[in-house]
C-alpha cells in the first residue's frame, strides 16, 4: 500500500513538473522545473528496478541537459536589450495550459 | 476568440491522443507476452562475456543499435561543430572568477574523474557502463569548461577528429573484422568477447565523452559580435 | 494492474502533455523541452509496459539508455541550432518577424524573474 503511494505520489510530481516547464512564464523557472522533472525521472527509473538508467538520467537529464539548457536560456532570455524580442509574455502562448 | 478555439481544439486533439494511447497500452496489458525477454537473456548470458544483462544486451546482443548510436552522436557532434565560433575558446570572458565555482571544480572534477572510471569499470557485472562514464565524463568536461580551463584538444584539429571519430572507427572494425573472420557482422569470436567488449565500452565513453562536450562547447557564444544583445548575460 | 504500468500511463500522459506543449509554444526552446517531455514519455511507456509482469526487463532497459544518449545529443545539438538562430535572427521563434517589429515593447510584465 505505502509502495502505491509512492509511487502515485511521484507520478503526480511527474505530471506536475511536466505542466510547470510549459506553463512558467519566466524562461530561467521553466529550466530549473525541466531539471526538477529529470530528477524524478531518475527516481521513477529506480522505482522501475532500472539502476542503468537511473544513473544515465541523473548525469544527463538533471546535470548535462540543465547547464545546456541554463547556458541557453542566459542567452536567449536574459540578454534583452532588444524590447521588441518580447515574444512569450503578451502573446499568452506561454501559459496555455491554465 | 480565435485563439481560445485553437487551443481547445488542440486540447482535444490532445487528449484523443492521451485516450487512444491509453486504450492501446491497456489493451497490450492484458495480452501476455509471445516471447520471455528476461528469460531468453538469462539462458544466454554466458555466452555474452560480461555478467551485467544490460552491458550484454548493449554491446552483445544488440550491439548494432548501439553502433548506429554512435554514429549518430558523431554525426550530431560534427553538425554541431560545424556552426561552432572556435574563437570562443579562447574568449577571456568566459573566464569566471567566481570563487564557488573554482572551489566545487578543485573538488569534484578528481571526483568525477574517478567516478567515470568506476562507472566504466562496473559495466561489466553491475549498474554502470560506457554511457554513464561518458555522460559523467562529459559534465565533469563542462564543469571545466564553465570555469574557463582552456581545453586544446576541442579545437579543430587532428585530435578532436580522432577523438570523435574514436568509438565509431573501432566499434567498425571489431564488426568488419568478425564479418571477415567468418562468422556473422558484429558477432565477437566466444573466447575475446569480454576483452573486445571492454576496449568497445572504454573508446566508446571517450567518444561519447567527446561528441557532448564538443556540442556544449560549439554552443555560439554571442556577446561580442551582437551589440544589440547588450552586456546583460 | 502493476507500478510498472501505471508509469505507462504516467508515459501516455507525458507524451500529451509534450505534444501540446510542443504544437502550442513558440519559443524555441520552450518547445525543445516540450520535445525532451514527449522523448521521456516514449521512454516511460516502453520500459513500463515491458515490465507490467513486475520483474525487470533488460532489453528495453538497454534500448532506452541508448536512446537517452541519443536524447542529449539530440537536444544538445539543438540548442547549437537554436543559438546559432538566434545569433542570426535575434528572435527565439519561427514566427515571421514583422509582427515583432511593428509590435510596440513591452517592457514590463516579462521575465520578472531575471536573476540578472
């Protein structure tokens, strides 16, 4: 019983951090929600009795992919001093899932 | 108005997908299956040289899957390399003096070093293996590269050809050479199959290695060039 | 009705969820991860229902950590291609870019977060 509860309660993280990477409007918060989501992928691969993959989702999902993404995301959202390349705040599709 | 019709229609299409995914993972649930993969591998695994099922299905049993893979990161590593700004390399900027990210280097590249190692080393009996070394290997790459250590051999040049082109090459010539000595592509001779699956995981964690690394590193760096992009970042 | 197969459905969820994301965002990189949620779905739906039976399955196990390699690549070249546009285009969508420029800024209201 405890074990479906763990295990219910780490896919509604799952699921959560999935929507929360969509639905943030802030770029840096969506990356930082990405990398919470590869950690729990790792989790979920332990759960799944698969220590190989856990342990390649924790080096690559959570730690490769969130400095590249990071590394992006400081580039591409940060460095404004162009006002007209405000593109994911006025048109709304940036929290379409609410 | 437009917009709000435009996203429930993808809404529904959305969740006709999730249904019918649904519907078919439950369907296939409830038929048993016609063969027993966990099974048939355990029967075999003697024959594959190593103890660890995965390591024998990865670089034995399917090992062409795992040729093509590295294939494909080459690929993908030299597409990368090509938009590189190999003046980046040398950009003083990208020399941080961030005293936190100089002390968490001191410390964990040793440590990421020797941890690639043991990952590569347990591939054979445990949890571990080509992949994970190289992924760590990679970060521990990043981490120097973030800290502005200069790193020649990610130039353009004769070493970076040769370290990504490493994995692939040897995956190859183990394939074609069992091709030539009479037995089936990529069927290792029995008696060699733990030494050629060993030196086979340890060039495909450089290459591995290498082909992530060079895709971080080529990532332009676009300060100096674009004015408009400002100092901010 | 097993764990490994409720992370299946978890799977079937991540996969809409990605796909969604991935039609409806525009900015590129928003819609990289999109694609990286939908690739993760795949992986959970495989290994998941490989294993409805509760005993662990090697062969799909091995068959996703290539693909979670491939994954990265993958992603990490896209961020290259991204950035390399971006360079170019000064713009983070494939929208056309006359509706950016007649578009009065909006400077407020966006990115309030920034650390910087």
């Amino acid at each position: 019983m405890i074990e479906w509860a763990l295990d219910g309660l780490l896919v509604l993280a799952l699921l959560v951090t999935a929507v929360a990477t969509l639905a943030s409007r802030d770029l840096f918060r969506a990356v930082v929600m990405f990398i919470a989501f590869g950690l729990l992928m790792a989790l979920v691969w332990v759960r799944l009795q698969a220590p190989d993959i856990a342990l390649a989702e924790a080096a690559i999902g959570a730690g490769l992919t969130g400095v590249l993404l990071l590394d992006a995301a400081r580039h591409l959202g940060y460095g404004r001093a162009d006002p007209c390349e405000g593109q994911d705040s006025d048109d709304g599709q940036a929290g379409p899932s609410r | 108005m437009m917009r709000f019709l435009g996203v429930a229609i993808m809404v529904a299409i959305c969740l006709a997908f999730a249904g019918g995914l649904a519907l078919t993972v439950w369907q296939i649930a409830g038929t048993p299956a016609p063969v027993n993969l966990p099974h048939l591998l355990a029967e075999n695994l003697d024959a594959s040289g190593v103890d660890h099922p995965i390591t024998a299905v990865l670089l034995n049993f399917r090992s062409y899957d795992t040729l093509l893979e590295i294939g494909v990161l080459v690929i993908a590593g030299i597409a990368g390399i090509s938009m590189a700004k190999t003046t980046s390399l040398e950009d003083p900027d990208l020399r941080t003096s961030d005293s936190l990210l100089y002390a968490l280097q001191r410390w964990f590249v040793p440590l990421m070093l020797v941890l690639a190692g043991y990952l590569l080393w347990a591939g054979s009996d445990r949890p571990g293996g080509a992949f994970q070394a190289g992924a760590v290997l990679a970060a521990s790459g990043v981490m120097m590269r973030l800290g502005g250590i200069p790193m020649d051999f990610l130039r353009p040049g004769m070493l970076l050809r040769f370290g990504l082109a490493l994995g692939f090459s040897v995956f190859l010539l183990v394939a074609v050479a069992s091709a030539l000595a009479g037995s089936a592509f990529l069927a290792y001779p029995e008696a060699f199959a733990k030494p050629l699956i060993l030196i086979i995981e340890v060039v495909l964690t450089f290459s591995i290695a290498m082909v992530l690394l060079a895709l971080f590193v080529s990532a332009p760096v676009n300060r100096t060039e674009e004015p408009e992009e400002g100092e901010a970042g | 009705m097993t764990p490994s197969l409720l992370y299946a459905f978890a799977g079937v969820a991540l996969c809409s969820i990605g796909l969604f994301g991935f039609v409806r965002i525009r900015h590129l990189l928003r819609k990289l991860m999109a694609f990286n949620l939908i690739g993760s779905g795949v992986f959970l739906l495989m290994v998941g229902l490989a294993q409805r039976g509760g005993q662990p399955d090697p062969v799909p196990q091995a068959l996703v950590l290539t693909g979670i390699v491939v994954a990265i690549a993958a992603t990490a070249l896209a961020v290259v291609l991204i950035r390399r546009y971006y360079h170019l285009s000064g713009q983070t969508t494939l929208a056309e870019p006359r509706a950016k420029r007649a578009k009065p800024p909006a400077p407020t209201a966006n990115r309030e977060g920034s650390p910087e």
